[in-house]
C-alpha cells in the first residue's frame, strides 16, 4: 500500500496547487478517511488510501468503488451537489489531470461547492436555529426515511451493545472525563438497553429498520438558496446505516440540543411526528437511550480529532465535555408532566403551546397535541383543509377530546411529556384531562386564556394557513360560553405572544407538581 500512498501525495499536492483548478486558491479540508479540495465552484473528495476496522480504502479500486456508493447514496439527498465520479489520470507526458485521457491514478467525487458558512453547524453557532427551518428539516428526513429501504433487524440490534461498550473504552482512554461518571452512563445505557430491547425488536418488526443517511449531524445538513439539503451520508459500510429510522432522526435533535437550539429540536421532532407513521407507534421511550449514544459517538469523534489537531485553547476539549455531558443528562431523563391549555378561538393557545413545549422536561421537549389536528385526522383530510360545521356537533367534538385525552395518555407512558391545545370550554373535558393526570400520578397544570372579543376577531382574520375553521362569527358565539366552575389558570393573552409566554411560565414554576384541584388562578395583569 506504500506506492498507493506515495501516488496519493502526489495526487494531493496536485490537487490542492490552485494552478490546477484555475482559480487563487484552494482550501483543503483533512477527515479520518478522506481529503476535500475546495476551489473555486468545484469540490473534488478523494478517498484515503487507508484501511481501518470499520473501512477499507486501501486499494485504488476500492476508492474508485466508495466513490461511486458515495455518489449512488448521496445524490438522491442532495442531487444539487453530487455531480458525478471523475479519475484523476496520468497522462502520457507524466503530468497529472483531473478527467483526463491517461490512465487513472486515483478517483474522486466531483461536487458543486456550496457555502460552507451556510452549514447547520455554523448557522447554530451565530444564532439559534429558527423552528420555521427545523420544520422544513423534519419534513425532509421525513420523506427520506418513507423511501428508504426495509433493512434485517438483527444487525442493528446487535450494534447496540458494541456501541455502548466502544464509547465507554474511548472514554476511560481518554481520561478526560470522572470515572463515576463513565460508569453511570454505561450502566444506564445498557439498563435502558435490556428494558427497551423488546420494542426495538417490535419496531424491527414493524419496518422501522431502514437504509438511512446515517451521519444526520449539523455539519452536514446545508443551507442552499436557502433549503435545507442533506448531505454525507454513510457510503462506506450498509449496515452502519441501517439503523432505526429514530436513531437517524436522533442525531439532528441531539445535536440541536448541543448546539443550544432546544426551540428547534422541539419543532422538528414534533413535526417529524406528525408527517410519520411514528405518530401512533409506542416507541418515545428509545428516544433518550437514542440521543444519549449519538452524543457520546460525537463526543468520541471529537476526541479522536485530538490526534490530528493542535488543542492548545481546549477548544476540542470542552467540545468533547459537552457532548459527553449532554449523553449523561439524556439517559437519565426526567418524568413527564401534562399540561392543558384552554381558551376560546383566537386566544392563542397553539402559539402559546409552541412557545412552552421546548421548556417541559425531559428534551426536547413535549408533545403537542392539538384539538383542530386531531379533528381532522379523525375526519381523514389535511389540516389545512375545512371541515363543514357538522364536524363541530356535540358527538364529534366528544370523540375528538376522548381522542386527545387518550392520546395524551399514550405519550406520557413513553416518559414524553404532553402539551394539550382544545377550547376546554366544558367542564366536564376539564375534568377527564386532569383525572387522566392523576391517575398516572402525573404531575397537571391547566392553563386557560382570556383575551377581549376585539382581539379575538383580529387574530382570527390574519390567520392563513392554518388548522383552525375559526372565524369572527364562531368567536362571536363563543361569547355566550358558560365557564362557570372554571378552575384553571387564567392567564390574560391580550398582549403579544412573548407576554403571555411569560406569563404562562411563572403559572407552570408556581405550580410546580401540582394538580388541578390544587392551583391556583394566576391573575390578568
């Protein structure tokens, strides 16, 4: 393998000289397994000539044969910038080309350069991702796991053990981080592992093991015209990649979290829900065991960067503490809770269940369950679409606050916690959400918002887009509601999103583990 490393350093000074390409410069970028010439719209990846346990490149017909498995994977991800596989050849004068007519001397895959600013990684680390973007993120891995193949369950299911055991070794071998706490994330691990291990073999079972990208960190979910484009994904071995489908999606809401935009990763997992036929699948409870190994993966690999990088500043130190610390705090989950929050059209419960999800133990945060959702999925049309008032008579309104209190139920058993969004105008749905609560001995806070007719009507006529049928003259006639015996919260909505975001807040840390016949009504400032 000598004279194939000896002709790649040729082929990389070649490579990364900008006479080659053209243009004044070129930016290398150096991985455990390949080097990336960036120059001017062009990206050019060849592969190391190296072999290691979990990959082989050492042959120039194994990388001719990684990149074009890596162009087969990735082009349907990302088919603006995976372009094709071109040789680099030797020609007859001895000098080297890029597509030329000589004999092939290495092999690359042939990419447009997009704006690596515009990577999720950079992107969260200037601001927050927004959960208008984390929307349109879950959506795409949504639709890539709805097409990605079937894979055999037993591999994965057998990965996992191996998975835990590896980062526990890297982590005492590094000695960067407390033994108690090493010990406490293996045993949890493997614990969560033995007790989860029968709905992971359900879930196989059921078609959830799939073919999947397989690396969905930030640094490799792009920005381009400003869409989001996945990228990347593993080409290098089938079976790294064939994993269950929330494993995938575990990644994206692990690294979120990292990177602080907990809003997001609330966003996307709740949408990824409800575009998935995970929405009525029992399977939240692998969720923290999920995160918690994706985040001690990424705290290895960023210690592994250590052999390669000058880390003088502790830069990649702290990195590693981070994500290593993230993995603790996710494998010991908090226990749920539930909370109702009520109000009449146009009081802006669904703004205000958006705005608390991501702050309701354990992360990412609740789910959200929303009467007008609810209602026409019972119904069978899409969201967006109208239903006829009959839709709206007393027997269909039952069924849809039966639907969600059941709902409810179901999530919280998973240890999600839940945020309900429905009118509770009645006093008897008040009471079935609050007893499902205490049954489970689940700690409850009822939040019910009040907001003047004029407000109402205004919000209600600049909605577009949305799952409400509400209009002014539905509003109207909610005026004549009866909310005698109104126990909950009454929390004034009249003022912008963020008032009643707060104040519905200080409500929820009052509360704290209260249930409904405890607490106490906030007043309207």
């Amino acid at each position: 393998m000598s004279d194939d490393r000896n002709m790649q350093q040729n082929v990389i000074a070649f490579l990364a000289n900008p006479s080659t390409h053209g243009v004044d410069h070129v930016t290398r970028i150096d991985t455990h397994a390949a080097h990336v010439f960036l120059a001017g719209h062009r990206a050019l990846k060849i592969k190391q000539a190296v072999k290691y346990p979990f990959l082989d490149y050492s042959t120039l017909e194994r990388r001719k044969n990684a990149c074009e498995q890596e162009l087969a994977i990735n082009r349907p991800f990302a088919p603006q910038i995976y372009r094709g596989v071109v040789a680099i050849t030797r020609e007859p004068t001895g000098t080297l080309a890029v597509d030329g007519a000589g004999e092939p001397v290495e092999w690359a895959v042939d990419m447009i350069r997009f704006d690596e600013t515009q990577t999720l990684d950079h992107l969260a680390a200037n601001a927050p991702v927004g959960p208008a973007l984390a929307v349109q993120i879950a959506d795409l891995i949504a639709s890539a796991h709805e097409t990605a193949p079937v894979a055999v369950t037993e591999p994965w299911l057998r990965s996992i053990p191996a998975i835990i055991a590896g980062n526990t070794a890297a982590f005492r071998a590094a000695k960067l981080f407390p033994e108690d706490a090493i010990d406490h994330l293996d045993q949890a691990s493997n614990a969560a592992l033995a007790r989860l291990r029968p709905l992971l073999e359900q879930r196989g079972n059921a078609g959830f093991v799939r073919r999947c990208h397989g690396d969905l960190h930030l640094a490799n979910i792009v920005l381009i015209e400003n869409e989001p484009v996945i990228f990347d994904a593993i080409e290098f071995d089938a079976q790294i990649a064939s994993i269950d489908v929330l494993y995938d999606l575990a990644f994206v809401l692990m690294d979120l979290l990292h990177a602080g935009s907990t809003a997001a990763a609330n966003s996307l997992l709740n949408r990824y829900l409800a575009q998935t036929p995970d929405a009525n699948s029992d399977s939240l409870a692998i969720l923290p065991l999920l995160m918690s190994m994706r985040a001690a993966i990424r705290a290895n690999v960023t210690l592994a960067r250590l052999a390669r990088v000058d880390d003088r500043d502790g830069a990649i130190r702290r990195m590693a503490s981070g994500y290593f610390d993230l993995a603790c705090r996710l494998i010991a989950p908090a226990p749920p809770r539930l909370v109702a929050i009520g109000g009449l059209s146009g009081t802006g419960k669904s703004v205000l269940a958006r705005g608390l999800a991501d702050s309701l133990a354990p992360p990412p945060g609740a789910i959200v369950l929303r009467s007008d959702t609810t209602r026409k999925k019972l119904f069978g049309i899409e969201e967006t679409d109208r239903l006829p008032e009959s839709a709206y008579r007393p027997g269909h309104s039952n069924a849809v606050y039966q639907a969600l209190t059941r709902n409810a139920e179901r999530i919280l058993r998973q240890g999600r916690s839940v945020i309900v969004d429905a009118v509770y105008a009645r006093e008897d749905e008040r009471r079935a959400i609050a007893r499902m609560a205490r049954s489970m001995d689940v700690p409850f806070a009822g939040l019910f918002l009040v907001a003047d007719l004029d407000i109402r009507i205004a919000r209600i006529a600049g909605r577009s887009g949305d799952a409400s049928d509400a209009t002014p003259a539905v509003a109207r006639q909610q005026q004549s509601y009866d909310l005698a015996g109104l126990d909950w919260n009454i929390v004034d909505s009249s003022g912008t999103p963020d008032d009643t975001l707060t104040r519905s807040r200080s409500v929820l840390s009052r509360t704290g583990n209260a249930d409904e016949t405890a607490i106490a009504k906030a007043p309207a400032d």
